[in-house]
C-alpha cells in the first residue's frame, strides 16, 4: 500500500504502540480483554433483563430510553437488539415524539456502542476475525477507510460489527471512527423514524 492511500484512508499499517492506549494494551492485554469482555457480555445480559422487564420502553422512557436500548445493542457485538425497532415504534405521532430527536437519540446510543467493536478488533484476534467476511471487509475498509465504515452503518445490515472490528484492528483513528459511523447511522435513524411515521399514520387513516 502506498503512503498516500494510507494517508488518505487515516490507517496505520502495520500499528505501532505509539500512543497510550496502544501502551497499555500491550503492557494488560489480559486485563483488557477481560475488563472489555465483561462489558460486552454485561451489556448483553443486562440489555436483555431491561427488555423483558420493559425498563426500555420507548413509550414510557421516551428519547433516553432510544439512546439507551441503541447503545445496549451495539455495545453487545454480534447478539441483535431491536434498536431500530424501537426508534420505529417510538416514532408514530399517538406516542408525541419529534421523530428526528428520536433518531438522533438512537443514533448517538448506536454510535457511542460501536465502541466495544472497534476496541476488541484494536487488542485482540477474536472469533470475528476468523469469519469469512472479515478478509474482505477489513480490505474495503483499508482501501476506502471512512466511506466503507459510512455505508456499512447507513445500510441495515449485520456486518457492521466485523466493520468496526477491522477499523480497530488497523488503528483507523477512533475520532474519524466516529464521525463516519455517527453520520451514517444518523441517516439510517432518520429514514426510518420518517418512513415509519408517515406508515403508520398513513394506515391509521385508513382504519
């Protein structure tokens, strides 16, 4: 790979523990993983406890609880949460919502969890890593850096959480790692708290 191309994609190839974090890392690894470990595995069980006893109910806790269920899920790695589900429900007008705070509450949530992913792709070589998707993720984001992260977060799928991995694992900066998934999944949240509200008032109008 050329110099500008990294330049440009704001990668680090191969990464050096040129910075703190990096320091540490290398210094704890087991410490991290386990500390990083037990907040996935946490976010999961405690996310799932919420959601069964309805504590993140978007009708009752309105925008913190979309913030929060989307930041439980994203946080979890691979386990799926109803994140967008909720910013659909919580978008119709009966429940007197603004849909774009709604979204841009289950944005950040969703953003701010991501997290977990890109720090498990930065200090280790999980189970992730081995998928057969990850080679060929991990090479899109090398070659196109924010943009690949952009679409992976603004198209529903469920390979953004090897995405984040990869951009970890090559030191993609965490400030730019948040730009580009925040923008992405800001659109994401958007178009489908707008298009869920206009759906379900169109077939209430016509019960």
């Amino acid at each position: 790979m050329s110099d500008h191309s990294i330049k440009h994609t704001g990668l680090k190839t191969p990464i050096e523990p040129t910075n703190k974090l990096a320091e540490f890392i290398s210094k704890h690894h087991r410490t991290y993983q386990t500390v990083l470990w037990t907040v996935v595995v946490g976010s999961v069980v405690g996310g799932t406890i919420a959601w069964a006893a309805d504590w993140l109910n978007v009708h009752d806790a309105g925008y913190w609880g979309a913030f929060l269920i989307n930041l439980v899920g994203s946080a979890a790695v691979i386990v799926p949460f109803p994140g967008l589900a909720a910013i659909c429900a919580g978008s119709t007008s009966e429940i007197g919502l603004n849909f774009v705070l709604l979204a841009i509450a289950g944005a950040a949530g969703s953003t701010l969890g991501e997290v977990t992913g890109y720090l498990a792709g930065y200090g280790s070589q999980g189970v992730v890593q081995k998928s057969r998707y990850y080679p060929r993720i991990r090479d899109w984001v090398v070659r196109r850096g924010g943009f690949a992260l952009f679409i992976l977060a603004v198209v529903p799928n469920p390979l953004f959480d090897i995405g984040g991995i990869a951009a970890g694992s090559l030191g993609y900066p965490i400030s730019r790692f948040f730009f580009w998934v925040g923008l992405g999944k800001l659109i994401k949240f958007l178009i489908v708290a707008y298009a869920c509200r206009q759906s379900i008032s169109w077939l209430v109008d016509r019960i």
